[in-house]
C-alpha cells in the first residue's frame, strides 16, 4: 500500500450479535471526506435511518480519527464522536483531544463504527489487528478511575488507552460525555449517553506502529512538526493557553463584560475575583499537562484537599466549567467548582450543558417556577454552592430532580411553560457554552447555525478581528479578512468570513487538530496545514481551497442529516434573552438586534448556498462539492 496517512480502514462492530468486521474506505471516498467529522457525518448519513430513535439499535456511534491524528504535529490530537444526538434529536458530533484517538491510528485503525445494542455490558479491546468484545458487567456502575485501572491490570498494560461512559452516560443523562484517560472529553450533543444506551462501557486500546512510518513524507513532516513546538513560546495565544490554559480568559471576559452571569443574565460578575486565575494557581493547579505530542500544554492538573476534596485524576477545570459552574451560577468559591468539575469527571458529564441546565434551573427557582416540593427540599438558589453539587450527584444518577434535569434545558423549559422559554440558553436543545453573543456577535451566529446546536468552536471569535496589527488579524488574511471589524458589528463582510472560518474549523474536525493549533486562533499558519496535509497524503495538488471544501462537506452532511429530521430555517435561532439587553456589567443595556440577526442569515445561507426558507443545502451547492448523492437522497427522503 502506498504511504498516504492513513489505512483507510475502519472497525465495524454489530454490539447486538457481536460480529466484527474491518472495512477499507475506498481512496475515492476518503479523498472527499477524509475521516473525523466528514468520514463519521457520510456514515452517519448513509445507515442511521430517518428518525432512529437515539436510545435504539438503529442509531450508530462513529468514532472517527481525523487525517492528521497522531502525526508529530502540536494538537494533531483529536478523533470525533457522531451519533443522532439524544440532547437535540439532530447531528450530533463532540471532539476530544488526549491520546486515545493517536493509539487507535497506531494501532491500524481510523475509526469504528458501532451499531445495534450489546445484551449486557460490554467493552472492546483492540490491540493493533486483534479484536475482541468482553464482558464489562462487573465494570457497570463503577467509576472511570477504577475501571481505568481495572482493563490495565486486566491485560498487564499501563499503557493501554481506555475510552469509556461512567454513571452519566449508563443512565442516559442527554448531555453525558465520553471520556479518555479520565481528563479527555467528548462532552457535547450526549454522545455518552448513546454509547450507554449501547451497553458498551469501554474500548480500550493499544497500538505499536509508529506514524511516520504511514505518512508520505516523513521527513518534511518531522520538520514541520519540530519548527510549530519551537513557536509556541513566541506566540501570545499559545503561550497564553500553556501559562495559564483555558482559566486565564475569566478576566478579560469579566473586564469585557461578557463573562456570562446569573444564566446570561448579566455580563459581569461581583465575585469573579475569586475565579481568577491567580486564586486557581494559588488554591488548585498541581501541575501542566497536555495532550499526546503537544507542545501547547494547555491541560491542568488540580487536586484539593480542603473544604472540598477533590481528586487528582479527572483534570482540572477549564474556563467553561470555571465560568459555568462559577458566574452562571453566582458561585465565587472556586473550590466548589473545581468539585463540581470534578464530579463531571467522575460521572462523564458534559460540564457546558451541566452547569448551564443547573444554572437555568436557579433563575426558575427564584422566579418560583420551581419549589422546593419540586427540588426535593433543595434550595435551588444562585449562589447555593452546596445545592449545585447536589444537583450534579442527583443528574448523574437520575435520581428525584436530578432525573428532570438530566433531560437539559429545552425539555425544563418545556415541562414548566409559561415564560421559561424566554430565558432558556439553548439553541436546537443543545445548552449555550459559556461565551456572551451580545459582546460577540459572531459567536451568537455559530451559536444559532450549528447543526449540533450551540457550540463555540466553529467561529473566530470577534475579538481576535478587532485589531488589523493583531497576529490573529494577520493570520486570517489568507482566509479573506479584508478589514478589522469591532466584536459587535454585524456586517456583511464579518459574516462571510464567518462563513470561510466556519468551513476552516469543520476541516480541523476532520483533520484532526485542535482548536488551539491552527490560525486564527493560535499558532500553525493556513499554509502549514497546507504543508501538512501533503507530506502526510502526498496530495501534492491538495490547497487551502480543497481543506475548506473538506469542512463544507461535512457541514452539509450534517446540515442534510437534520434537513432530515425536520430542521428548517427556524431553528437556527438563538434564545429571547440574547435579544433583550444585559441586565449587569460593563455592555448593560446591550441586547443584539433581530433585524441585524435576520439579514446576517440571510447573508449566511447566499454564501453557503442555503435555500433561504428550508436551511438546506441547494441541490446546485451538493453539486459543486461533488455530493450530487446527498441531493439524491434528500429528494427521496
Ligand atoms: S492545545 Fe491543549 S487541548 Fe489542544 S491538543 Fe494541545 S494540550 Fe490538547
């Protein structure tokens, strides 16, 4: 075979009979859809049949390595998960980093497909061509630590990487993660929870080919590799995210004003000092960690044995849950966060749509839409520290409240009635991460497009525009920027590199880097991943415009997938709130505009080529992407 990257082949497993079989992408098909979220979105498409239940045997998991994964290039970590989401019954996809995905590859594999559903608790050991399911019924119900520790011992490995559900996901919470190595997550759209509706606990794996020996061009990628570690010290954002990771943007955010606080109700909060990242230097942090071969190093390791004991071995809080579990819910104890963090650890609970349904829940408490019948006696309040732990054991278990909340937002707000809608921070039933649209308002339009619902890795976010001497600014240049646009201006021209960036990020998920690699976020420049991609695939003719063709195939595949199922123009909405002003903080009395809101979609679907009333891709736009098949099936659908 000859050395492109990538073996094309993929494991698929019937969990319900237990027949396993190994598949080779065809060369044709992997061009177009190169593995992570474009390969896991085309399988997807094709088998899970319109309106599969996501808890049944007709839904599938795809766990999919990205092109690059494993290469020796910093961030080229991530693998995606893909499944009907049980959170917003459309696409659902969540990436993780860690080293699961890079050990798969060398063990042979680019993913795995699983359908069906196991007759009792199972987990999958690979190691490299050998494959087996095993009995995992003695591991159901235990935490992910033990059982970790549990498949090494089992096979005599420490080095054995293990993927698995804990509580959350065997109890089908809709925003259950997954995780690996116990701190590497693929917490959004519930893909937990499908994995456990599968009865699959675990997949374990172990690999001993080396990636270089699969790459066309090892040595121009070795080089690659070695100068992008070099820059990471240079470079303000990366060292930034290796200083201080993800809890370093609490400030600015707070000074900014779209720190979001009291369930987006305010853009600041009073007790935010205490979130800093100083206090979590001085009160938490253990040590820097990272993914596998990543010289960014942005993780943090945490441990507490204080008011609140906290363990060591789930990893530390990003900004997400510090923000989250802190000023969404008007908690300034930033060990009680760092335990609720935790306690998502232990559970495999997606933190963004943990603390935000929490957080929800309060503002309903206190406008007495819940009671304290309704709470099991618990006084739901913002601030409660003690009451939002609580509620993070009780979800995990889908015990008495804990069991409404299990279900998100969307469904609470349904339940309730009344005006609960008004201030439900979802979009597509998938709970709003913690990043503040009235001060960002490209972030507010990835918000309400995504086909998985609220998420915030698709855009740039406006800030990095703002300047045209910013290393963002200039990095984005040959992604079409023309101009430095204020963070909440609405134009046309921000809304069409919006939509290039958008197409860019989608390429990342299906080549396999992190968020935090490539420009205009962080340090690797357009033309590197470029660089690559060819000395890995020896697609000699492969550029800028084939990666961004990449991402917008499988962002149609996921749009079609929802098409599908109903989504239309109408739900790529954002929550009322967002279009009432800020209640507190330095950009109170800021709201976004309906009218700016409309046009910029309007804008949006002409450069996608949307249809303007249905959302869907245009049979004219699947053509020229090549995709003239999924045209095909929507018309017979
Ligand atoms: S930047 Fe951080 S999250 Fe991304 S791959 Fe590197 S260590 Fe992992």
């Amino acid at each position: 075979m000859s050395k492109n990257g990538s073996t094309r082949k993929i494991l698929r497993v019937d969990l319900t009979t237990g027949e396993m079989a190994d598949e080779i992408i065809a060369s044709e098909v992997y061009r177009l859809y190169p593995g992570g979220k474009a390969l896991g979105a085309y399988l997807l498409l094709r088998e899970v049949p319109r309106g599969a239940d996501p808890f049944g045997p007709d839904n599938r998991l795809y766990l999919m390595n990205g092109l690059l994964t494993a290469a020796p290039i910093s961030t080229a970590t991530r693998f995606t998960a893909i499944a009907r989401s049980p959170l917003s019954g459309g696409y659902g996809e969540s990436e993780a980093g860690g080293f699961w995905g890079p050990e798969l590859k060398l063990a042979g594999w680019e993913g795995i497909a699983l359908s069906g559903q196991a007759p009792h608790p199972v987990y999958l050991w690979i190691h490299d061509d050998h494959v087996e399911l095993r009995d995992a019924r003695q591991l159901w119900g235990t935490e992910p630590e033990f059982t970790q520790n549990w498949i090494r011992e089992q096979h005599g490995d420490k080095l054995i990487r293990v993927l698995q559900i804990g509580a959350g996901g065997e109890n089908r919470v809709r925003f259950a993660a997954i995780t690996n190595d116990l701190r590497h997550y693929n917490g959004r759209t519930g893909m937990g929870a499908v994995m456990g509706s599968k009865n699959l606990k675990a997949v374990a794996v172990r690999g001993s080919s080396k990636y270089l020996d699969l790459a066309h061009d090892p040595k121009t990628l070795a080089a690659l590799g070695r100068n992008l570690a070099k820059r990471v010290k240079e470079h303000p954002q990366a060292w930034d995210l290796q200083d201080k990771g993800t809890p370093g943007l609490t400030r600015g955010l707070n000074t900014a004003g779209i720190l979001p606080t009291r369930n987006f109700r305010e853009g600041a909060f009073a007790g935010a000092e205490n979130l800093m990242w100083e206090q979590y230097e001085k009160q938490l942090l253990t040590a820097r960690r990272s993914c596998y071969a990543c010289a960014v190093r942005c993780k943090r390791e945490v441990k507490l044995d204080d008011r609140y004991q906290v363990s060591d071995a789930y990893g530390g809080p990003e900004y997400e849950a510090v923000c989250g579990f802190g000023a969404n819910c008007a908690i300034d104890d930033l060990q009680a966060v760092a335990k609720a963090n935790e306690l998502c650890g232990r559970y495999t609970l997606d933190v963004i749509s943990c603390s935000n349904t929490i957080g929800f829940a309060m503002e309903c408490f206190e406008h007495e839409l819940l009671s304290l019948e309704d709470t099991g006696g618990i006084e739901l309040r913002f601030g409660n520290a003690a009451a939002m732990l609580k509620m993070v054991e009780l979800i995990a278990r889908r015990e008495g409240f804990g069991n409404v909340l299990a279900d998100g937002v969307k469904r609470l707000a349904d339940k309730l009635g009344g005006d609960a809608h008004l201030f439900a921070m979802h979009v597509k039933g998938q709970e709003m991460p913690m990043h503040e649209p009235r001060g960002k308002v490209a972030v507010g339009l990835a918000y309400a497009t995504s086909e998985v619902g609220a998420e915030h890795l698709s855009s740039f976010h406006d800030p990095l525009i703002a300047n045209a001497e910013s290393v963002s600014f200039k990095s984005s240049l040959p992604l079409g920027i023309r101009e430095a646009i204020a963070p909440r201006v609405w134009s046309d021209h921000k809304v069409e590199f919006y939509s290039t960036v958008e197409k860019w990020n989608s390429a990342e998920k299906v080549i396999g880097l992190c968020y935090f690699g490539p420009a205009p976020r962080s340090f690797i420049q357009v033309d590197e991943v470029v660089t690559a991609v060819r000395a890995a695939t020896g697609w000699d003719d492969f550029t800028v415009q084939d990666i961004l063709r990449v991402g917008e195939r499988a962002t149609n595949l996921a749009r079609v997938f929802n098409s599908r199922e109903g989504f239309t123009r109408k739900d790529d909405t954002l929550p009322e709130r967002l279009f009432q002003p800020l209640e507190g903080g330095p950009l109170k009395g800021e709201a976004l505009s309906r009218a700016d809101f409309e046009h910029a979609l309007d804008v949006l679907y002409h450069d996608k080529g949307y249809d303007p009333t249905t959302g869907a891709p245009t049979r004219e736009r699947l053509h020229e992407l090549e995709m003239e098949w999924v045209a095909d099936a929507m018309d017979e659908a």
